[in-house]
C-alpha cells in the first residue's frame, strides 16, 4: 500500500494543547473539501510505502508524530497507525472531522471542522474563528478541550474578545508563524 505524502517534516507543533512540542508531521495530500485558507498544496505528492514513511521519521528524534492533511482519515489506515505504535511512537491526528473515526492506536484527536463534520468527540476542538455562532461547536460535542483560532491571524482581537467573553474556549494562535518556522 502506497500514500500520497505531500511532507514530512520535523517541527514544534504550532497550535493547540501541545504548542511548541517537538514532533514529526507526515501531511497527507488530498482532501474531500476546498477551503480558501488551506496552506497545502494537493497536487504535490510522493507515494510512499509504510516503510519508507517510518524510515523518514525515525531519521528525528521526536517520539510523537502528528498526522495532518489535507484530510489523513482518506488514507490512514491501522496497519501504518499500528507500525509507528509498535516503535513506541505516541500518535496525533489532526482532522477536518467528516469522517468517523476509530482511535484505537491514535493517543490525541484534534477535530478542526469546517462543514459536514460527523466526529464529535475527541481530545480537541480547534474552530477557526471568523465570528461565527459557536453555538454547533459546543452542542452534543465531547472534547477536553475547546480552542478559537484566529482565522489566518487576522482577526485575533475579535477571537480573544470572543475567548474572553466565553471562557470554556481558549485561544490558538499559530505559532510556527508568528515565530517563522514550519
């Protein structure tokens, strides 16, 4: 089995509950949506097998390895979810949300939903913000944690004010681009 890979790259993760831990990234190419923000290209790709994609991290010394996209539930499956478990990396998806999801060998699930998202639940709910009703965020989801990100840094005072008038969000910055890294 082949996956298209877009990147992979070492990096301090950038947004949400584990800023500024090192970790390895593997972005998949492909998504099933089309948002005017997205920062990936989908046309750019490498297929690799589950091996090479192990053998390319194992080359960092981070231990935790997040899985991002484009969209990574199109193509991740439990043999390479279960490869990198079984060498002791601990494993972070990071997901649009319209797929269901089975976690069995993922350790962290940040949801970021943008529309027709079904996964209601997981570890963290990270909503870019552009002054939206935050109402179907927050009703029938379980997350331990629920994050508003500036939507591409441009309307940070209204997300903070909006993080401060409803404190059961927290606020996301991007970090990696504040401080100019990947």
């Amino acid at each position: 089995m082949s996956y298209k890979i877009n990147e992979i790259f070492y990096s301090l993760q950038g947004e949400g509950h584990f800023v500024g831990t090192p970790m390895v990234f593997i972005r998949f190419s492909g998504c099933n949506l089309k948002c005017s923000y997205c920062d990936t290209s989908h046309e750019t790709f490498e297929l690799m097998d589950r091996e090479t994609i192990l053998d390319t991290v194992s080359q960092y010394p981070a231990k935790r390895v997040v899985f991002t996209g484009g969209e990574p539930t199109l193509q991740l499956d439990d043999l390479l979810l279960r490869l990198f478990t079984e060498q002791g990396y601990k494993l972070h998806i990071e997901t649009n949300g319209t797929s269901q999801l089975t976690p069995r060998y993922l350790d962290w699930v940040t949801v970021s939903p943008k529309e027709n998202w079904v996964l209601k639940k997981g570890d963290e709910l990270k909503v870019i913000y552009s002054g939206q009703s935050l109402d179907k965020y927050t009703d029938g989801t379980q997350f331990k944690y629920y994050y508003l990100q500036p939507q591409s840094g441009s309307n940070i005072a209204e997300t903070v004010a909006k993080v401060k008038a409803d404190p059961m969000w927290k606020l996301s910055l991007q970090m990696h681009k504040l401080i100019g890294i990947d």
